[in-house]
C-alpha cells in the first residue's frame, strides 16, 4: 500500500483543497504569551517558555468600594503594590499587558460609571502606559464583562477608552472578549458593539476553547475537530475585522485544556464535569494551535493557565505547572521556542488529517512541523514529504529529558517517509 503524501510539500502535485492564507508576520517568541495572576504569578519559573504575560487585573483592588475616589497608584486601595508586580515582571523581561477586569465592580455600584470610569482610565494609563512607567504594552476593558448590560457596557468602554488615551496616547487599548455573534453571551461582547469606537480601539481579543457541549460536562476535543468552533469562532472574529477594522491585531486572549490526574473529588456545577485532557493531549494541542492561530490571522495568542492546583473542575487544571512544577506541556513548550522563537510561519497547509506548517528562521533556515489532526495518542503512520531534510526528525518534548531522534527513511524519486502523529515532530528541510 503506497505510503501517505503530504501533497502541500510536493509542488508538482495538484494545489490543495485547503488555501492557505498569509500568516502575520510574527516571530514566535513574540506571539505565544501566557495568562499570570497579580501576586501568584512567577516569571523566573516561566524562562524559556514565553516573555509575554497577560494579567487579570481586578478593577476592584484599585477602586474598593467607592470608585468616586481614585486609588492611591502605584498602590491599589487593597495595599497591593502595582510597582512591584509589574515593575518586576518587566525587570524580569516580560512585555505585559493587563485586562482591567470592570466586572469586578458591579455596574451600578460605580458612584458615576462615565466619570469615574474615565478617570480611572486616565490615571492608571499616566501611571502604567508606555509614557508613564512603561509597564504595559495595552490594557483591555474588561475580561468577560457578561455581567454588564450591553448598554453599561458600552458607556463604560466609551468614557474609560477616553481617559486611557488622555492618559497616555501610546498605550494600546483593547476589547473585552468578543464575539462575531450579534448577541451577548454570558462571557462576551459582540464586535458589532465596538462600531462606534474603532477610533479607540486597538486591538480585539478572542477566548476560544475546543468544547464540544457545555453544561454539565463541557468536553472538550482537539483543536482541529470539526464538531467544536473553537477555529471558527475566531474566523468571524477576524473576517468582521476585515472587513470593517482592517489593520487592527487581533489576539486570543484565552485558550487551553484541562488535564486533573484524577477525576475524584468533582462537586456542585463541576460533578459530571468530563472535559479532561490527558497530559501529553494538553501538550500536543497547545502546540498545535500555535500555527492554527497564525494561519487565521492572529497576532498573538494566550495560553490559559499559568499554574493550578490539580483540581478536576472547568479551568482548574489548565496551568502548564502543577502545584508550581512544570507539566509536559512546559517542556513542549520550551522546546518550540528553542527551536522556532525567532522564527515566523511562513504557511500551513494539510491534506486530509495531515498538516505541514512551514517556518523561516531569522537565519534563514526552515524547519516544518508536521502532525495529524486527531485526538492524542502515542502512535505514528508514515508521511513521505518531498523536500530534503537536513536531519533526523525530532518529537515533542514531554519531559526534562530529551526525546530520542525520529530517523527519516529515503521513499521513492525525491520522497522521504517521516514517521507522523498527532504528536507534532520537528524536520529541518532545505530551504
């Protein structure tokens, strides 16, 4: 039986049924960032593995209880000292940008919300923004403001947008998440709604998971399966920035899988709660979104979550540390970046189940990353590509130990079989 052909490396073989679009050109280590926490966040234990942060930042710790009266910056009314959370994530290499969770104070528990609102934003963009202390790249307003009407919502983005840009001009603002959909749901905003403020909107941002049903299980699947929206959430995402914002970043500001080491213990809400991964699927998946990503037009994309506590429940085990001490996941990747962090997506492109995407390093050298769209499993099939590598494969790390090299065979006139799972493997090819 002849082997499989990744049709997209062969250029005399018929163009695929899959077109693949222009990737930003964005290198690696500047696109994959990582969702921290305030105080619990740890950026020595994350070197290597991403630069980029993003925080929650509850509006709340700043303003307490009467927002008429603005907080004590650098200090938040909590006692919570901004310029030792941000100052030393910064001073430890990170480029950091928070999302100002407003939904951490009710909309009606705001003394004036537009006044308010604005000055909040003015003074935390004077002190945070690029001309202040330059801490941040970009704020968001709101993370999931599904508690906010619309309406609240809208009023607080007008007069808060407002004050970020009389604070400082050079911070970036950004959307809560969005959706392409024209209602709200419980966790976003419609893009729709942004129409009359693209003068102060810099970028928008997406949360998208690979679930495939919600409440009470919320599975969840890989990243490339049809029966979740997972990719065409942030299409739509991305064609209406096309089309009306053309220009505008789009980021992911959220996405990533649950991987508990035991399913015991799942109470309330979360008792029938199936929407585990193993550890080396919440690997092999993360990875894989990386150019998923790209090839839709995203700029960045934020892996949701920095740490956990090993707890079987939506979100409670989605750190790429467990308990503080790195999960396979972390070793995967450090390898990508090790590998490919100045490295730009230079296409993608699949047949059937078998994708190739194609990277440029700054020197020039290329490296494909080659995988099969399907659920995880410790299994491979052979591939015959048609450009000449430059090496054994290499397979996804998964521990601190480094993974055996993958020998690629010679396959016929031109062709090499390169042993291919769902498991991303690494090929250097010449250019």
């Amino acid at each position: 039986m002849p082997l499989p052909r990744l049709a997209c490396l062969a250029l005399s073989l018929p163009a695929l049924a899959f077109a693949a679009p222009t990737p930003p050109p964005v290198q690696l280590k500047d696109f994959l960032g990582i969702c921290g926490h305030t105080v619990q966040f740890k950026p020595e234990l994350y070197t290597g593995v991403t630069s980029v942060v993003r925080d929650y930042h509850p509006v709340e710790w700043d303003l307490a209880n009467d927002t008429a009266t603005p907080a004590p910056l650098p200090f938040a009314k909590n006692k919570v000292n901004w310029d030792h959370i941000y100052g030393g994530w910064k001073k430890a290499g990170m480029r950091v940008h928070a999302s100002l969770m407003i939904e951490s104070i009710p909309s009606a528990k705001w003394k004036n919300l537009e006044a308010d609102s604005r000055a909040y934003g003015k003074a935390f963009a004077r002190m945070a923004g690029p001309g202040g202390k330059n801490w941040l790249e970009a704020v968001e307003i709101g993370n999931e403001p599904g508690s906010y009407s619309d309406a609240d919502y809208a009023r607080t983005y007008d007069s808060m947008s407002k004050g970020i840009r009389e604070g400082d001009p050079k911070l970036k603002i950004a959307t809560c998440n969005v959706t392409a959909a024209a209602k709200s749901g419980g966790y976003d905003k419609p893009i729709e709604l942004f129409r009359p403020f693209l003068d102060r909107v810099d970028i928008f941002t997406v949360h998208t998971y690979a679930q495939t049903d919600g409440w009470p299980t919320w599975h969840r699947t890989f990243p490339e399966d049809p029966a979740t929206p997972y990719l065409r959430d942030v299409r739509a995402v991305v064609a209406w920035r096309d089309a009306h914002a053309k220009g505008k970043p789009v980021w992911v500001t959220e996405f990533g899988w649950d991987c508990p080491t035991s399913l015991d213990g799942r109470k309330g809400d979360f008792a029938k709660w199936a929407g585990n991964v193993t550890d080396a699927a919440q690997a092999a998946y993360l990875i894989r979104s990386i150019p998923l990503f790209l090839n839709e037009g995203v700029e960045r994309a934020h892996i949701y979550f920095f740490d956990d506590k090993d707890e079987p429940m939506m979100h409670g085990a989605a750190g790429i540390l467990r308990h503080g001490k790195p999960k396979p996941s972390w070793y995967a990747l450090r390898q990508i970046q090790t590998l490919l962090g100045d490295a730009v997506l230079e296409r993608l492109d699949h047949n059937a189940n078998r994708y190739a995407a194609r990277w440029k390093k700054a020197d020039g050298s290329v490296w494909l990353m080659l995988w099969t769209a399907e659920a995880d499993r410790d299994a491979t099939s052979p591939v015959v590509i048609h450009q000449r590598p430059l090496g054994d494969a290499l397979p996804m790390s998964l521990s601190e130990n480094t993974a055996a090299p993958v020998r690629i065979a010679p396959a016929g006139a031109g062709g090499w079989s390169v042993p291919v799972g769902p498991r991303p493997v690494f090929v250097q090819i010449n250019p």
